[in-house]
C-alpha cells in the first residue's frame, strides 16, 4: 500500500531523522569532520552497513516511514558546508549570541551555550552553487540498499532549509540578505530534487523558522512573522514544481533542555506554516511548553490534502512518556483534524551533537528502547472515524488569538 492508502486505514509512524550513530561511525566521522586522520574505505563500508542495521531496526519497532538516521552528517545543518561552494571557514568571534532565553535566565546559560547562539564559522564569500553531488549520490545509494525489498510504507531524507543554512554564515559577498536567501535556496534545491527523484520523501529541517523569535530579542511578534514569511518565501521558490506530497517540513526550536520560555508560540506561526509548499507538517507539541499547543489547529485551517506530524514523544527530556499519554497526544489532534490528516512523528530528531569525546544528551537506550515505540502506543489509539473535512472554520487572524 501506499502512503495515502495507509493513512486512510489507520495512524501510521514516523520520526524527524537524525538517530543515536554507531560509536565505531561517530569516531570516523568527527575525525573527517576535524581534519584528523582516518580510513575513508573503512568509513564508506561502516556508514553503509550502519544505514542498512538502522533502517532494519526502524522496522522491527514499528516505524512506517523511515531515514537513514542522517549517519552521514555531522548535523543536521552544518552537514552542508561540505556540499555548497562559495562557502569559506573564518575565524569565529569570542563570546555567544544574547537571546530572549539567555537574558531570561543567565545562570542557568552562564557559559551563554544552547542552540543558535555559538559564534559565526563560516561566511560565504562567493556565489553559492551546489557541489556536493559525490556525498548526496553516496547517501542515496546507502539508502537504497537498505530499503530493498524492506516493505516499508515510504522513506524520507532530510535536508537543511534555506534559512537554517544561510543561519550558518555571514554574507560577505552578496549585495542584500535577501539576495543571499534566494542565492542558497536556489543551491539547495538540487538536493531536494535529487531526493525526490530517487524516490524518497524530502525532510526540510527548518528549526530556524521557530528559533528566529527567541534569537531576536529586539524585534517583536510582527517582525519576527515577517522575517518568517519571507523565508517561507524563498522555501517555496526552491520547492517548486516539486510534488508537495513528497515534501515533509519540519520545525522545533532546537534548545533541548532548558527554560525556554522565549519560545514563539504555534499560534504566531501555524497559519504561516501552512502556506509552505508540503504535504506534511512536523512540529514540536509534547514538552510541556509546548504540548497545549494541539488546541491552535481548532482555529487554523489545515489545507486540503495536508497532513500534520505533531511530536507526541520528547527530545527535551530523558522522561519516558506514559504510552497511554503518547496515545492521548494523538487522538485529541486527530479529533480535529481527522485520523486520516494525521502521522504521529516526534519533536526533533534523536542524535545528540557529534563528539565522541562527550557523554551524548540521552543516552540511546533510552531512544531506541522507548521513545521510537510509537507503534505500540498507536494501539492504544481508539480508531474513531475518518472526518474528510476539516471542522472548525479559520478565525481571522490567528496569530492575535
């Protein structure tokens, strides 16, 4: 069956991509990543093998649409540098970044470290033109290898977004910002159709999306769903002509576990979400600051033919969620919007930041063993009847509710 048909007869699984590496892999691959020697024929047969045993062990725990883990990268962004030419290493200022979230609570972020705040590493210094066809081809044959004769219900690869790539690196070259957005975006889609020429389903990993508000401390809600729009726009330009039912977006805001009482709220960005060129919307809604969140969707209207992905178990805790509590995430939502506009995912991805020289944030026992479980939480599901249409009328403005 296909995806579609799937999702008409039942809640199917998926998950953001990025899953616990081997340790063997982790250590060949922050050797590459830090210029230090290692065995680039030993690398390609780890990396293939650990895709083939980790898209295996996705299906032996119930996962329908799975990745390959993003084994390959060193993140989910900084992956890219490798891939987009016009791209130069500088020498990173001292200190971090000052945000909503820092100057809310500066001792618990005395050393002014969480996700967006590290000092700028790179700038582009020329055109940006994609070159990283060598790396994307080897990930795509990895990928395909491992899903052979798997019988999965789909597979997808993520790929950065214009606005968390261009996050990366100051522009010394182009003459606006804007320029410079267009200039990696139009880079970028050669990777989201090669993706999907192969096969799969894109991933857009878009945390700078939900991120901007909290990195901003001078700019207020409007400005920041301005900022937003704009990014939403350039997503869409690199995303055309593509079909939106092969093209999953995904959002967070990427702190992990802190305060995070900066967060911008759903409901300032939902109607904007929708408006991106995808068929399915990934977004964080089981921490608990955000997990109220569910309710924003009676009151923004879903587009036909889309789906939501909302996160029904955490990355920002090392709790294990009670399943009957991962089953109530899903069927409130899908009461909503219907059962068939639903797949229950995550709120981010699983793997921690590479170096194997740092305990990671959650240990991967505690990933594999409990949180990408999801199927056995989806029997707990009542599977109430499908509602083709969706029930609640959009309000005028809602990101002033």
């Amino acid at each position: 069956m296909t995806l579609i048909d799937e999702r008409q007869r039942r809640i199917v699984t998926t998950h953001v991509g990025s899953l616990p590496r081997p340790v063997s892999l982790s250590a060949k691959l922050f050797a590459r990543m830090t210029n230090q020697p290692y065995d680039a024929h030993a690398f390609s047969a780890d990396l293939r093998d650990a895709v083939r045993g980790i898209v295996r062990q996705q299906g032996e725990l119930g996962v329908d649409v799975v990745s390959d883990g993003e084994f390959s990268k060193i993140s989910f962004q900084y992956y890219v540098t490798d891939r987009l030419g016009g791209i130069e290493p500088i020498t990173p200022k001292s200190g971090h970044r000052v945000t909503r979230e820092t100057r809310a609570f500066p001792t618990f972020y005395r050393d002014g470290a969480h996700s967006g705040t590290q000092p700028t590493r790179f700038a582009c210094t020329g055109p940006i033109r994609y070159t990283g066809q060598a790396q994307l081809a080897a990930d795509l044959e990895n990928l395909k290898a491992a899903v052979a004769g798997a019988g999965r219900t789909d597979v997808f690869m993520p790929s950065v977004s214009p606005s968390s790539c261009v996050g990366l690196m100051e522009n010394h070259y182009y003459k606006s910002d804007e320029e410079h957005l267009f200039a990696v975006a139009e880079a970028l889609r050669e990777e989201y159709q090669a993706i999907v020429a192969a096969g799969f389903m894109v991933q857009i990993d878009d945390p700078r999306l939900a991120m901007h508000y909290m990195l901003s401390p001078g700019e207020t809600v409007d400005q920041a769903r301005a900022w937003a729009a704009k990014r939403i726009e350039a997503l869409n330009h690199a995303l055309r002509d593509l079909p939106v039912e092969r093209v999953r977006h995904h959002t967070c805001y990427g702190i992990n576990m802190g305060p995070r009482t900066s967060d911008m709220e759903l409901k300032n960005l939902a109607d904007l979400i929708v408006t991106i060129r995808a068929g399915y919307y990934s977004f964080e809604m089981s921490n608990p600051r955000h997990e109220h969140e569910w309710r924003v969707w009676e009151n923004v209207r879903l587009p036909d033919g889309k789906v939501l992905m909302p996160g029904c178990i955490t990355h920002a805790s090392v709790i294990v969620e009670h399943p009957e509590l991962v089953a109530e995430r899903i069927v409130r939502l899908a009461k909503i919007v219907g059962r068939e506009r639903v797949m229950a995912s995550s709120d981010c991805g699983f793997a921690s930041t590479l170096n194997p020289n740092e305990r990671p944030e959650i240990e991967p026992e505690i990933e594999f063993d409990d949180r990408l479980r999801l199927a056995e939480r989806i029997q707990l599901c009542p599977q109430f009847p499908r509602r083709s249409e969706h029930p609640i009328a959009p309000q005028p403005n809602p990101h002033r509710l």
